[in-house]
C-alpha cells in the first residue's frame, strides 16, 4: 500500500513538473505574440470624427516605414506624441484624439512597427526607436520645440513614454494605465513561472523613471483587471517632483471613457497648473 501510495505521489509530481516545464517552454518562445498583438486593418480615421489630419510616413535609423497621423488644433496648446498600447493600431484610438483634440491640442499618434501599415516586426527595441523617430519628426520637420511637445503613453506605450521622457526633455510626461515591468506584469500573471529567467523584453519603466525630470501625472484605475492599480502607483512612488497622480474609473481599456469628466479635468489640471499652458 505504501508502494503505491508513493508510486502515485511520484508520478503526480512527475506530471506537475512537466507541466511547469511546457508553461514555462510555451511561455519563453511565445512572449512576443503575448505582448505585441497588432492588428494590421484600419477600421477608421480622424476624418470619421470631424477631425482633419496628415497621414504621414517615417523613415527610421534601421529602415523601417512607420505610418502616423497627425491631428493639427488650430489653437494648439502644445502637441501631444501619443504612443499606444500593445493591441490594435491608430484606428482604435480614435475616441483617445478625440478627447486630447478637445482639450486644446495638437495629436501626433504613430503606429509601432508591424502594426497597421508600418513595416517591420515589432520588438522592444523597434517601439523605442520608432517613438525617437516621432519625437525627432516633430522637433526637426514640424519645428516643435521640446517645451511644446508633450510625451503621452498607455499601457506598453507607457512603458516607451517613460524611455523617452528619460532621453528627450519635454514639455511633460503622461503615463495611463502602465505596468512597472514585464517582469513584474509576468510574475503576476505567472506566479508559478521563474519569469525572470524566461523574459527577453523587459521595459524597465521602474528602473528609468527616478531618472526622468519632466512634470509627470499618472493615470491608473483601480479597477483595471490587466495591469494592476499598485503597479501605477508604484510608477508615481518613484518618479521626481513635479507629479500627479489621477485616479480614474473603469477597466484598462475603457477607463478613459467611463471616467468621463474625472479624466479630462485631471488632464486639464495637470495642463494648466503644472505646463502653465
């Protein structure tokens, strides 16, 4: 009987442990699919919304074509570089410019490479160099200086945000609904994998942004069921004077929205009493 019993224990353990093995295997040759999901259809643009825009191609340093809107207001505040999170493409921020258009500025919203009709294949590397490309764009060819420029990023696009805001000055930084680290965001949803030997693209943001010296405003619900509301107000615990942080309603992808004035007014606070815009 004792046999058995352990015989039983040993092959139970036998399977959990190749079952460990397999999460971890599917997880590590995986990990890009699980963080970038692009969708490559645009489904709309700014026009559908009132909005004129530029379509605009940009050439980066590896030479890949990153495809980009520009959503010029004609009483411009400053410009807003906007980078988006990890799924879908331009078309599915359209509710997002609509909102920063009615708050007096101006949109500069790209699509990472191997999303919508940029080339390439994304990679952690490719969203950081696709972002300095923007910034570039709008500091050489739209002749921006770097006090009317501000650097606006959800979720992942947080995460190249905080990189940029590390490496350009700006007017100012806004982080919505980011993690602290892919690390961090896969221990969370893996708790049983040693993610931090499994992961090969990381984004850093805890470890950059107490080296960023921009006025900075965190977003973050706590009701967000993607990215944990601690994981943003740790992003804030961290970050340099000046900052603020505005606590929003709703799910990570909607909260924007159900937010409704919370939202805008925080960003308007932040616009005037922290940009003196």
């Amino acid at each position: 009987m004792t046999i058995k019993i352990h015989a039983a224990i040993k092959s139970i353990l036998t399977i959990v442990i190749l079952v460990w093995l397999l999460m971890s295997l599917i997880v590590f040759f995986n990990q890009k699919n699980l963080i970038y999901v692009p969708l490559k259809k645009y489904t709309n643009t700014p026009k559908s919304y009132g909005l004129d825009f530029e379509s605009i191609k940009l050439s980066t340093k590896d030479n890949e074509t990153i495809n980009s809107w520009f959503i010029p207001h004609k009483n411009s505040r400053a410009t807003l570089l906007f980078l988006h999170g990890n799924g879908g493409n331009l078309s599915t921020r359209l509710d997002s410019i609509k909102i920063f258009h009615q708050l007096g500025l101006s949109v500069f919203i790209i699509d990472y490479r191997g999303y919508g009709e940029s080339s390439g294949s994304p990679s952690e590397e490719g969203t950081y160099i696709d972002a300095e490309t923007a910034l570039i764009f709008l500091k050489d060819i739209k002749n921006l200086a770097e006090d009317e420029i501000i650097i606006y990023g959800r979720s992942l696009g947080g995460a190249v945000a905080i990189w940029l805001a590390n490496k350009y000055k700006s007017l100012g930084l806004i982080v919505e609904s980011s993690f602290t680290s892919i690390i961090d965001m896969g221990k969370y949803k893996y708790p049983y994998l040693p993610i931090k030997y499994l992961a090969n693209i990381h984004y850093p943001s805890i470890e950059i942004i107490s080296n960023v010296n921009t006025p900075s405003l965190f977003i973050h619900s706590k009701h967000d069921e993607i990215v944990p509301y601690e994981f943003g107000k740790n992003l804030f615990n961290s970050a340099n004077e000046p900052k603020d942080f505005l606590d929003i309603n709703g799910l990570h992808n909607d909260g924007f929205l159900t937010s409704g004035r919370i939202y805008t007014v925080g960003i308007e606070k932040f616009l005037k009493n922290k940009l003196k815009k």
